[in-house]
C-alpha cells in the first residue's frame, strides 16, 4: 500500500471526518448561510418600498436601479470573512491534546489527513458560499417582494461576483489561506490570532514603504499572481508545520 | 499456591468430577484476574501432583483420583505446617486427648452434610 | 517487538531531560507495567513509543520501523488508550463502522464479548455516556483492534471498582503471544497480578526491568507484625508490616508485593540485581 497517499483511505477518512464533526461542520456553514440569508432579507424589506415605487410606475429595467448593489457588497464581504472563518477552522482537530491524540494516532498518512482538512474546510467553502447566495437570494425576494418579472431582472447570478474579475477569487483564496497557516501555527484561538497577526504585519508595514513598493511593483498588473504565490506559500508552510507536529508542543 | 487452592477446593468437593474438563488456562487467569503465565504455574502445579492431567489439543482434566489426592495433599501440609501449632495450643488450654477426641465426635455429629 | 535506543528526551525548552540515554526492548506476548511516580514522565514514555513526540537523541522502533515517521502500516498496528481522549458524539455502531475500517485485524464479535463484560449495551450514543463508560469503550475498541502493541495510560482510573475487574478480566482474554500491551500506572495494586513485567522508571532513568517471575525467583515478601531491620525493605501497611528480604534457595515462591517493591526500588535505589 502506497503509504504516502492512499485514495481508499483518503475517502475513509473524508468520510469519518464529517462524520465524527458534523456538529462543527453544521454550526459553521449554518451561521454563514444564516448571516446572509437574514442581511439579504434585511437588504429586500428596506428595498421594498423603491421597488413598489418602480415596479407600480413601470420604471424598472437593469439600467435604471442597481437592484444587485447592496447585495453584491453583502456577499463580497461574506465571502471574505467566512473564507477566513472556515479557514481558520482547517487544523481545528490539533485543538486540544485530546483530539490531537485521536487524530495523530489514526492510521492514515499525514498527506492524507491534510488533504481532508483541506477538502473540507477549503475546498467546499466554495459551493455551499454558492449555495448560500442563491438561498440569500430568494430570502431577498420573499421580502423585498414585486412582480415574478421585476424579479427575474433583478437577478444577476450570484456567481458574477467571481466572473467579474478573477482577482476577487484569488483575494478570497488568499486570505482564506493566510487563515489557513493561522490555524496550523495556533490551533487555539486561530481566528483572533490570526487576526491580530495581520493587523501587526500591516502597522509594520507602514514604516517600510519603499520596501514594500519594490515587493508589490512586479505585480502592478497580475495581482492575482502575486495572491497565487501567498496562497501557495502559506499552504506549503501549513503542511510543513503540520507534518512535524507533536502532541506536547507550545502551542501558542 | 493459593491460586491452585480454588481448583483444588472444586475438585475435592465434586464439583469438578473426576474426568471431568477443568477451565482452560486463559479462561482461569481471565476469571481469577491473574496473568497467564501465573495461572500456567498453578495447572503445572496441581498437574506435577496428579490433580489434573492433560490430553493434547483438548485440554485439562480432573484426574479420577483427583479428591483423594487433594485431600491428601491438605492432611500433609496441615500435619507438615499447622498441626505443631495447634498442639502446642491445644496443650496451653490444658485440653487432654479423649476431650479432643470428643470434641471432634460432637462436630461429624452435627455436621452430617459437608 | 518494541525497541528502544539510547532514547533521550527533554520537554520544549526545560533544562534538564526527562528521559536520558534510555534502552529498553519489550517483547511480544508480555503484559508490561510501567511504573513511576507522579510526573516522572511515563505518558511521555508512551508517547515516545508510538510517535507522538519525536526524541531528540535515539531511536524507538516497532518491529523494525521508526515510529516517528507515523507510516499508516505501523500505526494500524498500534493502539494508545490515552488517559486524556476524546470520542465523538456519535452512536456507537457509527463509531464503530467508521473507525474500525482504519484496523483491518479489527473483530467486532470480540468488540461486542468485550462490551457485554463491561456490562455496556451495543446500542449506546457515545455522546450520552459517564466518563467511566466512554472508558470502557475505548478500552473495548482498543482491544478489539487487535493491534500487535497495545499502550495504555492510567487505564483503570476512572473505573469503577467492578470496571476494574472487568478491566482485568477483558485484558487478560484478550492477550495473546503477538501482543504486547504496555501499561503505565501508578495503581499498583489494579495491575499487579495481571503483569507479567515490571518497568520502574525515576529521574529519567530506568531503576527496574524485570520479569515477574524473576523477581519471585529474587525476592521473597511477606506481611508481618514487626518491621525487620536486617531486611532489604520494612513498609507499614494496614496489616502490619510488608517486609522484602532476598528469597532462600528452595524456598517457596511468594508473590510480588508491587507497591512495596516499587517504594523499595524509587526511595532507597536498591539495585536488587
């Protein structure tokens, strides 16, 4: 048997994942989907009254409201702050001393156990932020109300705001990652640490100006390269510290 | 060996008849809590007095004479072991031999059944 | 067959190391005791035995791998019962049937024998239970795994004193000659006629490695009313006094007191070899 990477195992393994943290799993997509399904409800009522306006005046096309506005801004910032929530649950299972006894102890590679975080908390962010967005939407048309035309028109597609310019999914996928390394260097706490470990680096970054200017120049016109490379840097780094893990160690 | 004791009590009192299977080694040391290897000592033991014997692949067995040869092996541990200091107390109370002997008689009387 | 080779280990920045140039070779189809005080290091022990702490100085092996590179094979082959664990809120048959795939020699019929010694029901929801329930479940499914090593921190804290007998009973069953099970306790008396190996370690080194029988052969105990000077050790106890002299020659075999032995062993460092 292939003992670095086993797709049998692999799957054993996803499967047991899920099982065995299907509470986590639910309070942590359901509060995501929650969030933005209440805020695009929120968005709908306080609409409501301009789009009774337009719709009783039969003033409506795309061009003359923007009835994505808002929306799209809710489901930017949802986008990035869950990515980096569900990201700095991706070593949730090195935790305590107890899990990380469970977890370290199963017979399956490394490689494959960091595969399965990585698949669970990184990977299937995506489709069900996806799905978040339709259900958000229709949370937004139960409230905000108007003909079955209206809105038709004011459906633009949830997916848009990837398509509009990769360079939001790759931002997206780079903070997601940065979290990511958050939750393999601190376990505990990851999100808040992680946080405040960015907040620190950007006052840092303040008093080297030039020295940041020369980094980001080469970038100027492919920033999502730029935001490539953080997120495969910060995932070889994760897997590092995650091969090397001990079950006394002090983690901060 | 104490652990020998238990079998020995069963197999003296009946209620492991001659012939009859005794417990597997694993299965005493798992009922007595005691490790294999103790309770290896114990069949050994009670095997090298011809309590129990074995028959390969079957297991271990009351010998037909295993009461009586329990029994005998109690009376010469009692006569070896205690009886010295039981004499020696019996003389302290100044007990003579016909009151032992009446004694004991009175006990068998009232306790026809073990 | 664990080995293990000048084996030295200090905790993340301590001075002092807690293990020093250890060696030490457990046998298969032996029932280890590893005793120790409080904070001698005998989880960390454990823990330098199945690869969850990396030594800095020398090697562990299993049966001829390293354990610390925490190949899938290896670990399929052994099993800790952790003193700290944690099972998930799931129903047991889920538990069941999701973990044991990671075991191929697991064996449910022997699962379910050990469950209904421990007096537990097959049809339980994991997140319902006791303390000492989730115990004996683990306990359960660690023997059922049929791993080659079996290591077992504290197992029988937390159990009830019936558990404790159901403990010994399931383990003694369980065992056979391609096991080694490696206990570490400090309830000397829940273990000691189960052990078939005594292991005392103190101030990062080993004091003790001995057989049972062997020490048997060595030692003779016995409980009297007065202590004895000219003994190796005179300890007070509830019913007099434990003493341990040297055995005669021919005398009969008496059986090992641990907790006298290990006091004996860990306050005078008497080298009974």
């Amino acid at each position: 048997m292939n003992q670095t990477f086993n797709i049998n195992r692999f799957g054993l393994l996803l499967k047991r994942y899920m099982v065995e943290n299907r509470k986590q799993l639910f309070f942590l997509f359901g509060v995501m989907w929650g969030v933005m399904l209440l805020a695009a409800a929120c968005i709908g009522h306080y609409e409501k009254e301009t789009i009774e306006r337009l719709t009783a005046n039969q003033m409506y096309n795309c061009f003359t409201y923007d009835f994505y506005g808002t929306r799209a801004v809710l489901y930017l910032v949802s986008a990035v702050g869950f990515s980096c929530i569900t990201g700095s649950y991706m070593f949730s299972s090195l935790r305590t001393k107890q899990s990380r006894i469970m977890s370290l102890m199963l017979p399956a590679s490394m490689a494959e156990k960091y595969w399965v975080y990585f698949t669970v908390y990184i990977l299937a962010f995506f489709p069900i932020f996806l799905l978040g967005t339709v259900v958000a939407d229709l949370a937004y048309y139960v409230t905000a109300g108007g003909g079955i035309i209206f809105q038709l028109l004011a459906f633009h597609g949830s997916y848009s705001i990837f398509q509009t310019d990769s360079v939001l999914l790759w931002t997206v996928l780079c903070y997601q990652a940065i979290f990511a390394l958050g939750s393999a260097l601190w376990p505990r706490l990851s999100f808040f640490k992680t946080f405040i470990a960015m907040f620190v680096l950007s006052i840092l970054a303040l008093f080297f100006p030039t020295l940041i200017y020369h980094i980001l120049k080469p970038f100027d016109d492919c920033v999502a390269v730029l935001e490539a490379i953080v997120v495969i840097a910060c995932y070889s780094l994760a897997w590092v510290r995650f091969r090397h893990v001990q079950v006394i160690q002090k983690l901060l | 060996m104490q652990l020998a004791d238990k079998l020995m009590d069963d197999v003296v009192s009946g209620r492991i008849a001659p012939d009859e299977r005794v417990p597997s080694v694993r299965e005493f040391a798992a009922d007595n809590q005691v490790n294999v290897n103790t309770a290896i000592r114990a069949y050994d033991y009670l095997a090298t007095r011809a309590i129990i014997y074995t028959r390969r692949g079957m297991g271990y067995f009351a010998c037909a004479d295993g009461a009586q040869r329990v029994a005998s092996l109690r009376r010469d541990e009692f006569m070896h072991n205690d009886m010295d200091i039981f004499f020696r107390q019996l003389h302290s109370f100044g007990m003579t031999p016909d009151q032992l002997s009446l004694l004991y008689a009175e006990f068998l009387q009232q306790n026809k059944n073990i | 067959m664990l080995e293990i080779r000048s084996l030295s280990y200090s905790y993340p920045k301590a001075a002092k190391p807690v293990f020093f140039d250890l060696g030490l070779e457990l046998q298969s189809g032996n029932i280890y005791g590893l005793l120790g005080s409080n904070g001698a290091g005998k989880s960390t022990l454990l823990y330098l035995m199945c690869g969850l702490l990396r030594p800095q100085y020398g090697q562990v092996r299993f049966n001829g791998h390293d354990v610390c590179l925490r190949q899938p094979d290896t670990l399929a082959d052994i099993f800790l019962v952790s003193e700290e664990f944690e099972l998930p809120p799931v129903r047991l048959d889920e538990f069941i049937r999701i973990n044991s795939q990671f075991y191929p020699r697991f064996d449910r019929a022997a699962m379910e024998k050990y469950l209904t010694d421990f007096r537990l029901d097959t049809h339980l929801h994991l997140g319902r239970l006791s303390m000492g329930q989730k115990k004996k479940v683990f306990i359960a499914f660690a023997l059922a795994c049929n791993t080659s090593l079996l290591l077992m921190d504290e197992p029988t804290n937390g159990l009830d004193i019936p558990g404790k007998s159901e403990f010994r009973r399931a383990l003694i069953s369980a065992m056979n000659e391609n096991r080694t099970v490696v206990i570490s306790t400090h309830q000397v008396r829940d273990l000691d006629r189960v052990l078939d190996h005594v292991t005392i370690v103190d101030g990062g080194r080993l004091l003790l490695n001995s057989s049972i029988s062997a020490l048997q052969q060595r030692l003779a105990f016995s409980l009297e009313n007065a202590p004895d000077p000219t003994a190796l050790y005179s300890q007070p106890t509830a019913g007099g006094y434990s003493i341990v002299r040297p055995a005669d020659e021919g005398a009969e075999e008496t059986d090992v007191n641990l907790e006298s032995l290990f006091e004996m062993i860990v306050t005078q460092r008497q080298n009974i070899f």
